[in-house]
C-alpha cells in the first residue's frame, strides 16, 4: 500500500463548510454570535452536565478550572506523570505544585492507592486524566476526594464520549476540562471546553475568560483576568462535529475491534477497556514486549508509510519537572514500551489490516534479533 496513513487525521464532511460560511456571510467570526451557545449548550446536554463554557484551547481550559478553584502558591495538585505535558504545565501556571502518581498497568490510568500515599495537609486537588480514552477508576477516585475534602478534577482532552458506569467522564469532578484540537474526537482546529454541575464555578469561568469583565458595568474589570474565548467560526464547526459525534464514537470502536483481532495472539498488547467502561478510542494503543523494540517498529512502519506515536513520555522524566529523582515504575515501563497507532475515523478495513499486518512481520522477521 503506498498511500500515507497519518496517526490522525479529523473528519470534516457534515455541516463544518456550511456553518463557518454563515459566519463569514453573518459577519460574526469573533466570541459573539449564535454557535459559541449552541456548542455550549450541546455539549453540556450530550454530557448530561449543567454548563459548558468554551476557550481557545484545551491548555487553557485546565488553567481556567485552576483558577476557578482558586488554586495558587503553597497548594499541592496530585496528577498523573503519565499524561501529556499540558496537565502539568497548567498546574504549574498557576504556582501551585504537581506531585505525581504512577499509573495501573491494566487501565493505564492513574493508580488510586498512590494517591493515597501522596496526600498530605498541602494537597489541594487531585487531577485525573482519562488517558486514549480509557476512563479512570472514578468511584475511587470521587471517594478519595470525598473523604480527604479534596477538589477533584478530571482532564477530559482525550475522553469526549467516554463513560464509567455508564456516567459520561467529565462529571464526576468538581470541574472538568475537553480539548478540540485538530487530532481529538472531535475538533474545532484548536479549542476547548470548561464543564461543571457547579453554578458559582460556572460564573467564575466565564468572568476569568473574559478579561474579568465585570457582569453589570460596562468596561469595568474586578478581577485580573485572562482572554481565553472561543471564535464562533470554531464553535460552528464544532457543532457540526458534534452533529457527527456518535458516528465518530461507533467507527472508533469498528476500528478498534479490528485491530484487536487482528493482533490477537500476537506479542503486542492492544489497550483494552478494563471494566464497565466505555473506551472512546481517541487513540488506539499498543504496548511491545521489551522497550528496545519499540523504536525499530516505529522506524519500520514509518518506512512503509504508517505514522505512529510513542506514548507520552512520564512528565516526572522531563528536566523541568524532574528536580528529585523519583521511580514510577509502571508508568515509565508504559512510556517505554508503548506507541499509538492510526485511529482516525476514516481508516478502511484495509488500511487497518495492513497496518496490523506491517506490525506483525516486524515481530517475525526482527524479533529473534532484537530481543536477546
């Protein structure tokens, strides 16, 4: 097959051409106008939430929720290490300090019981991350924060879809967090979202994302404030990705089931869901048997024309983040050996099987000399 396959790439055939004209013909290309609602509103209602407010991007998302919070200097946020660097970077934005957790071999998400161990009277939050998709163990998760009076936070960037329990991720928190760059479930080029059941959080939100622009006075801001608004040419087309969003969801899980029978058997690991979870498949994952293998694979696939993905490096690994040397040992063997692999919505049958098959004569004809 000599056609690219990319890692990702969105779908933009419903309504996306013919909403963003409007705002052109419209002239409301700005944060005014009637698709910043409606995406809200469509959002909070496919969540079952009670509001939704859109930013710029997933980044500032998180930073808005911090910052609703009222987390700041002195205060500690728990997180995992193993996440994209944005989690963390908004924790530090805030000067607040991240303490990281390892993560749960099976689930790959962030492990309860180090969380556990990592409380103490500083810790102000803890920030989950619904890592590829796969949600986190909430039920302990919401009993933790519970019982230690702790904010709960859920970073939602990867997970648009995604139910524990049949309970969309997203709200179960106090506060929550979605990304709408180009590579995620759904996109708006770049944005993002702030979801909570929490009126006064909710208020917060959008008087932080608008310059601090007090509610009753005209140009009068109270608070120091921050322009983090979404265009209304990007909440059109994020409404008509949201149109769309079941079809994306049930095509991820097609593709998803493709891959799994078709590596079946083999040395990889595929990333399962582990118990009554809705895995959305932002991407679909797999884990080598030995680290060493892994980079050669990639190389491989790359020569065939099949883009992957390592898995996040672990944040504690990176220089800005690893002053004390510490061991995560789980997530650092998941950073090692896994990779992502194409898992856009619009990859064939076909594409899938050669990709499946490309990753298994890898282990046939390299494995013997790459491994003792």
């Amino acid at each position: 097959m000599s056609k690219f396959i990319p890692v990702y790439e969105p779908s933009l055939t419903g309504n996306e051409k013919k909403y963003v004209i409007e705002c052109l013909d419209s002239s409301w290309i700005s944060s005014k106008g009637k698709f910043v609602d409606a995406f809200e509103h469509g959002i909070a209602d496919f969540l079952h939430a009670k509001h939704a407010v859109t930013v710029s991007n997933g980044t500032v998302a998180l930073h808005l929720a911090l910052v609703a919070l009222g987390i700041g200097p002195g205060d500690e946020i728990i997180v995992p290490t193993l996440t994209y660097i944005a989690s963390v970077n908004a924790i530090h934005y805030t000067g607040a300090t991240p303490v990281f957790v390892d993560s749960e071999q099976d689930t790959w998400q962030m492990s309860p019981s180090d969380i556990i161990d990592k409380i103490t009277p500083r810790t102000k939050a803890i920030m989950c991350v619904h890592l590829y998709g796969h949600p986190c163990n909430m039920g302990a998760l919401t009993a933790i924060s519970q019982q230690h009076q702790l904010f709960l936070i859920e970073d939602c960037a990867e997970a648009l879809g995604s139910t524990y329990n049949g309970q969309h991720v997203g709200t179960f928190g106090d506060i929550a967090t979605f990304s709408f760059y180009g590579n995620k479930t759904i996109t708006t080029g770049e944005g993002g979202m702030v979801v909570t059941n929490d009126k006064t959080l909710y208020d917060r939100c959008v008087h932080y994302k608008g310059q601090g622009l007090a509610k009753y006075r005209q140009y009068w801001h109270d608070v120091v404030g921050y322009n983090y608004r979404m265009t209304n040419i990007c909440a059109a087309i994020g409404l008509a990705q949201l149109e769309q969003i079941e079809e994306f969801l049930h095509k991820k899980q097609q593709i998803a089931s493709w891959y799994r029978q078709a590596l079946k058997g083999s040395d990889y690991t595929f990333h399962e869901p582990i118990g009554n979870v809705y895995h959305s498949y932002w991407m679909c994952s797999i884990l080598v048997s030995q680290a060493q293998n892994r980079d050669p694979l990639r190389d491989h696939l790359q020569k065939l024309g099949i883009e992957t993905r390592p898995l996040f490096y672990p944040v504690h690994t990176m220089p800005m983040y690893a002053q004390k040397f510490a061991r995560h040992r789980v997530a650092e063997d998941l950073g090692w050996r896994g990779m992502n692999i194409p898992s856009y919505p619009g990859l064939s049958y076909d594409e899938v099987s050669f990709i499946a098959e490309s990753i298994l004569s890898f282990q046939q004809n390299n494995y013997a000399h790459t491994t003792h």
